[in-house]
C-alpha cells in the first residue's frame, strides 16, 4: 500500500497517540500474562523515534511457532528502532481480534498478524485500515473481500510443500520396488481452515487422486501437536494397523505419531514398516529424520522476522512493497543430514 495523505496523517496523529498510549497497553499486555518474553514498556522508557510493531502470533502449538516467535523478537528490538509488541493468541481467533482492535487503539505503526485460520478477517482489518495502520500479514494467509485491506504477506508455498512430499514419495516408492503396491496412507490435519493445513492438504489429495493406488485410509485431527496426535493416533491404531504411509502436517505431529507407532510396537522410518513425512524441519524433527524416524521431512521457513523488517522498511522510505513474497523452501532425508547442519540452522 502507497501511504496516501490522509493516511500519513493519521499515522503522524497515531505516532504521538502511541507514546501516551503505551504505558495503557504495556499494563494489558503484562497482565495478560504473555512471558517474560513480551516486551513490557514504562511510560518513561516510551520514546519517539522508534517504530512501533505490533504482532499478533497464533500460539506457541509447535517448535516451528516457537521459532516464528523468536525470530520477529529478535528482530525487532530497541536496538534496532523497534517498540515491539507480542500477544501469544492461543490459537484462537477471538483472542486476535481482540489483540487487534487494541492495537489499533493504541495506536500503533505496523500490526503484524499470523491468522490462525483464513476467514473472518474482514472487520477487524477495516478498522485497522481507517485508523491508517499498514497490516503486515506472516505465514498463514488470509481470505478478505478487499486485498487492499493488508499490505503485504510473506510465507511459505504450503501446497507446493506437498505436492514436494508427493514426489518424494513416488520416487521412494518407485526405488523400493513398491510403485505398483496398495499405498494406504493415514493423514494426519494441522489446524482446520489454516493455510499450512489447507495447502499440505491439498497437495497430499491431489498425489492421491493421480495415483490408482494410493488411498487415504483415514484423516485424523493432529492440531499441529504433538499429545494431541498421539491421542488421535492411538486410538486409530486400535481400529487398524495396517498403514503404508503416515502424512504428518507438522513435525510435532510426526512426533506423536512416533510415539504411538511406539507404544503400538510397529516399525517406521528408513526401510521399516511405516514410511513418516513430516513438515517444517525444526531441529526436533530433523533429529528424528537424522537417526532414521522421520523418512522425509520438508522444510517450512519460520525466519519471518529479517522479512518483515525488509518490508516495513519499504514502507517507511515510501515504496511498496511486493504484496506477496514467498520464501525459498527445500526438504530432507536421513541421508542428507548431519549434526552440523541441524544446528547451524538455529531452530
Ligand atoms: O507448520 C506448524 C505450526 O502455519 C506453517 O503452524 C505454520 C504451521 C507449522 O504450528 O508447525
């Protein structure tokens, strides 16, 4: 978005609401209790200046999230001109809209939103836009009426992710001597309606359609954790064990998944019974793939925060900025890791 006059204006208006308005918002964001990570700011240590950001995360559901989390706190520092704000939704929407419209009273620079799921966006971000704050939009998308009421959105291609671990699994199957086998797959769904999960989706059902024998035995709801995959796969073990491939959404599902496979006394990973892909290549599940668990995992970038900045910078200079910007992605196998590169990638 190209700021225009008036909404310069009510930006300026909004910086000085912002000082005044900071020590009202560092008491909610104290009270509601978001960690010592969240930046708490005193009336006095409240200064012109610097850019206020304002970001609303999703939860703290998975090690990617955490990562994500991390990476926008790291970024957007005093040191680095940044008044930051963080409120942890708990995977609710309610609780963002709410996050959102105080934000919005405060009077904030920028609002970064990481929606937890697709819809319902439309009013809130109206009144973001009628008080002239640019809404920067992370990871998960969002589906709007109007595309002019965020600014820009910078995430991953999820569905390319799968259509990845598609090809992937093709060619695993294909080496194995297995192309022409009964393929029965249990899909394991990140959180309903979220793009991660839309896109993931997506890419699985269409490996599927374009492939006679393969078939999704069932789909249960894994929420993007890891107790909760456990609970759902557990209970789907008891009905049947008779699986080829488990389609984890995320790495901490793969790791409950693992655990009931576990406790089943069933066979995964490299050369086993149960082929394993998993989504995001945090160090937990690059782990597991190293020593074999995890057949493929695909990696899903959290470093949003350097981009985000990228972005405001843009728009502090008066540029617009591309309205949507995917970040480069790879994947992994056992084969390909080592020690070193899990941790020189720093989550
Ligand atoms: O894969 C999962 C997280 O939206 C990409 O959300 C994100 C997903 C990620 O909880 O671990």
């Amino acid at each position: 978005m190209i700021p225009t006059e008036s909404t310069n204006k009510n930006r300026i208006k909004n910086r000085i609401r912002t000082a005044a308005g900071l020590a009202i918002l560092s008491i909610s964001v104290f009270l509601s209790g978001c960690g010592s990570s969240t930046m708490v700011q005193t009336e006095t240590e409240a200064s012109d200046g610097l850019i206020s950001v304002a970001f609303s995360e999703v939860g703290a559901e998975s090690d990617w999230r955490v990562a994500n989390s991390e990476s926008m706190r790291t970024t957007f520092t005093t040191e680095n001109g940044y008044e930051f704000y963080f409120e942890d939704a708990k995977g609710k929407q309610e609780n963002q809209i709410t996050t959102l419209r105080n934000y919005i009273l405060q009077g904030v620079d920028y609002i970064v939103l990481d929606p937890v799921i697709e819809t319902g966006w439309d009013e809130v971000l109206e009144e973001a836009k009628d008080a002239g704050i640019p809404v920067i939009v992370v990871d998960r998308m969002i589906d709007v009426e109007d595309e002019d009421l965020y600014t820009a959105w910078v995430g991953s291609d999820f569905q390319k992710e799968g259509e990845t671990a598609m090809e992937w699994l093709e060619d695993y199957l294909e080496e194995q001597g297995r192309a022409d086998d009964e393929i029965k797959i249990l899909h394991v769904v990140g959180t309903l309606g979220a793009t991660s999960q839309i896109g993931r989706t997506a890419g699985l059902e269409d490996g599927v359609a374009a492939h006679e024998n393969w078939e999704i035995i069932a789909q249960v709801q894994g929420e993007y954790t890891q107790a909760k995959t456990y609970e759902v796969v557990s209970e789907l073990l008891k009905e049947t064990q008779d699986i080829d491939v488990i389609y984890c959404e995320n790495d901490n599902s793969a790791l409950g998944a693992i655990q009931a496979l576990d406790e089943a006394g069933i066979s995964y990973g490299a050369d086993k019974d149960v082929i394993i892909i998993s989504f995001d290549a945090t160090a937990v599940g690059l782990e597991a793939c190293m020593e074999g668990s995890i057949n493929l995992d695909v990696e899903c970038n959290p470093l949003h925060g350097p981009l985000v900045e990228e972005i405001i910078l843009q728009l502090e200079a008066g540029e617009t900025p591309e309205k949507l910007a995917y970040v480069e992605e790879t994947y992994f196998t056992p084969d390909m890791l080592t020690e070193e590169l899990i941790e020189s990638r720093g989550y």
